[in-house]
C-alpha cells in the first residue's frame, strides 16, 4: 500500500476576546449637539431640565464634557483660550441601572458656557469683560436651569477670577456644584491640599468634586451629582 497523506491539522481561528468595560451604574448613552446662541429666542423650546458648566477659559470644560460623555469631539477642545463664544446646547440621553432588569433613562441638555477671563473680542484686540451680557442673561433667566457646575482648576485654587465668578453666582442664588479639574496633574498631597482649599474658599450644598477628563476619574461622583437633580432629589 502506498503513504497515505497526513492529514492537515484543522486550525480553527478565533477572534480576539473583547474585553469591555463594565458598564457604569450611571452613564450618559447618548449626546448630540443641539444648538448655539447668544439670545434667549434661539434656545431650544421645550421645558427639558439644563444642567450648565461654566469655568474660566482653558480650565479643561471642553475636554470635562467630552469625558463625561464618553464623547470625544462633542464639545470642541482647543488650545486656543476663548474659543466657545456662543450657550452650546447638547442633547443628553442618561441611563440609570436600577437592577439587571430594570433601568430608568433621562432627558437633558447639558449647556456649555463660555469661558470667562480670556475670551476676545472679534477683532482680537481686547479682553471682555468677566463674561458677557449674553451669559448672565441666560443664568439669571433660564428657568430651566437646574443645576450650573463651576470648574475650577485643580491646581490653581485662589485665582481671583475664579472668586468673583463664585461669588456673583451665590449672590444671584444658583444652584452650583463645584467641580475641581486636572487633578492628574498633580500629586497626592498637592491635590489633598488643594481640595480642601477649593471646598473652603467655595463653599457650596455639596462636597467638590475631583475630575480627571484624562483618567475619567470623578465621571461616577459627576453624574450621581447630576441624577439627584434629574431624579428630584436636590433639595
């Protein structure tokens, strides 16, 4: 009898195995943008809750919102302080995982503010003022706005700017929480330092909270914050 052909071994390819995050208990599902305006008759109509970010030019907001999106490019990131010149508008869709068959989804516009402290004129030649017009009209007005978040930087608590922007908004009686950003930048102690720094010289309802838009880290505390005002429960 003659050889018989050996018999080619079966190669049986797989895929790579996907390894995905684990899904967050409070996360963001979708978000899109939605407008832009400069006067109350181009916001969007409707009663749909707001909750704004605010914070001086080049504090990290665009990159904040970004992250806490999940989002990259939502909100337009540039090193370029004063770029955002108009209320953005954004469309949000949350997701609350109350147990493995039960979930609650919410509707909101997340508002970015313009930067305050930079932003130039159209010439290029001067600064405005702490904000414009245009902003404190909105935050006076809107009576959708439930919530505003004041970003200050993590490593640059007592800037002046940053107090009288604090201190106007506590005059008017808006509801804020603090959000301090760029804590990566730092080290351990100097972010302990300078968080207890932040929660003395801004006092507020609500602890600070620590964001990191690189590391995500703060994303779950931001969005629990957010649920109280969505769910109802905000004092």
């Amino acid at each position: 009898m003659g050889q018989q052909p050996k018999k080619k071994k079966k190669i049986i390819r797989k895929s790579p195995k996907q390894i995905l995050p684990k899904e967050e208990p409070l996360h963001i599902i979708k978000s899109e943008y939605v407008a832009s305006a400069v006067r109350e008759d181009q916001y969007p109509e409707g009663d749909t809750v707001e909750i704004a970010f605010l914070g001086r030019s080049n504090v990290g907001k665009s990159s904040l919102i970004n992250s806490l999106c999940n989002h990259r490019g939502l909100a337009l990131v540039s090193g370029q302080p004063g770029k955002t010149k108009t209320i953005n508008f954004f469309n949000i869709t949350s997701k609350e995982e109350i147990d493995e068959e039960q979930e609650r989804r919410y509707d909101w516009f997340l508002v970015d503010l313009p930067g305050y402290g930079y932003a130039k004129t159209s010439k290029g030649n001067s600064d405005r003022n702490l904000w414009s017009s245009f902003i404190a009209n909105y935050i006076l007005e809107s009576e959708r706005l439930m919530l505003l978040c004041l970003l200050i930087d993590g490593r640059h608590p007592e800037l002046p700017i940053d107090e009288a922007a604090f201190n106007w908004l506590k005059e008017v009686g808006v509801p804020l929480q603090i959000v301090a950003t760029k804590i990566d930048k730092m080290t351990n102690s100097e972010r302990s330092k300078n968080l207890k720094t932040i929660a003395e010289r801004y006092p507020t309802d609500t602890p600070p909270i620590a964001y990191s838009a690189l590391k995500h880290m703060g994303r779950n505390k931001l969005m629990a914050r957010i649920n109280t005002v969505l769910t109802g429960e905000q004092e």
